[in-house]
C-alpha cells in the first residue's frame, strides 16, 4: 500500500481539484457535519470533496472545523479560511414542512440549492437532483432577486422538488465519519480509501 500526496488525493480522489478548499458546517435536523468544499478554478464548477470507495463516493465528515482542518494539514494542503460558513438547513426543513403556509426564507433556499448542485457534482450524483432548465433558471433568479413571491406556479413546484430531492440526497450520502489521517491506495487507481 502506499501512501498518496495530498494534491494527488484531490485531484484522484474527485477528478478534479486544486482549487481553493474550504470548510463548511451544515447544520440539519437529520444530519449536521463539516464538510470540505472545494472552489472550482477558473470555468470549473464548485463541489464537495468526496472519496472513492468501492466504486462509490462517500462523503468524509467532521464534528469541528479544527477536525477537518487536522485532516487537510496532514495531507500538505490548508484551508484558504480559517473559519467555516454555516449552511443552516433546519429553516429550509422548516419551510419544507409546510411550503404552502409558510414564507420562503429566499437567502437559506438559494445557498441550500448551491450547496445541493455542489454536493451532487462531488459525488457524480448529478441524476440525484432533477434535471433543470429554463423555468429552474428563471426560478433561481428570482430567488436571486429577492423576488420569488412572483414565482409561477412551475417555478415553485420546480424549487420545492429541487430542494426535496438535494435534502433526500444530504441525509443519504454515504459518509467516513471523522476519517483517519492516513489515506492509503490499495492498488486500485483512482481510488484511495481512509485507513
């Protein structure tokens, strides 16, 4: 077995990688974790740094930032920020509930949609979310703007499934629960697995 550098396990481990790599608290009813989150370079997309393992991708996750800070450092990379975004999902769950009744809370369901998108590409689990289009863009852009009272009725149902599918999909990810520090290739390219 041998060990593998840092900017390999970022770049092997998703594919894609090298930009900038932060932490991210995500706070849910259901699950609540930091993760890392990595800032696509230049035309390359955002995600969240998952891990191949056994033909399927899992999520390393982490109860403080100091954690996942460790976890970095130990691999030759830092985090660009020494503090961590909190994505509070509960609002969003909140709203969930009862999307009829209750008002959208507009800046918590856009960076839960971002977060979602990133997630989804971070475990080539795209098919997980619904297939956007035209009415997801013009959604979007209202939420953006502040706007989204005015949403069609196509424009709330295509947020409303968005959103339930990305929350199915964050209390279903597979994840390594405080992972260890040594990442190991057991021969197998592309996939480095925690020992």
């Amino acid at each position: 077995m041998a060990t593998i550098e840092m900017a390999d396990v970022f770049v092997t481990g998703r594919r894609r990688g090298g930009g900038s790599l932060y932490a991210y608290r995500v706070r849910g009813r259901g699950r609540s974790a930091v993760v890392l989150w990595i800032g696509g370079r230049g035309d390359e997309p955002d995600h969240v740094y998952a891990l191949a393992e056994d033909d399927h991708w899992q999520v390393p996750a982490f109860v403080t930032v100091r954690q996942a800070r460790v976890y970095v450092s130990r691999r030759g990379r830092r985090l660009a920020t020494s503090e961590a975004n909190t994505l509070d999902l509960v609002r969003v769950q909140h709203w969930l509930e009862d999307p009829v009744r209750r008002k959208v809370p507009l800046g918590a369901v856009l960076e839960t949609w971002n977060f979602f998108e990133d997630l989804a590409r971070g475990l080539d689990a795209v098919h997980r979310l619904p297939q956007q289009g035209a009415v997801h863009n013009s959604a979007y852009e209202k939420l953006l703007g502040g706007e989204f009272a005015a949403g069609s009725p196509d424009e709330q149902r295509a947020v409303l499934e968005l959103i339930t599918a990305g929350m199915e999909l964050w209390n279903s990810v597979p994840v390594i629960a405080n992972p260890c520090s040594v990442i190991v290739s057991d021969g197998e390219q592309g996939a480095p697995r925690v020992s």
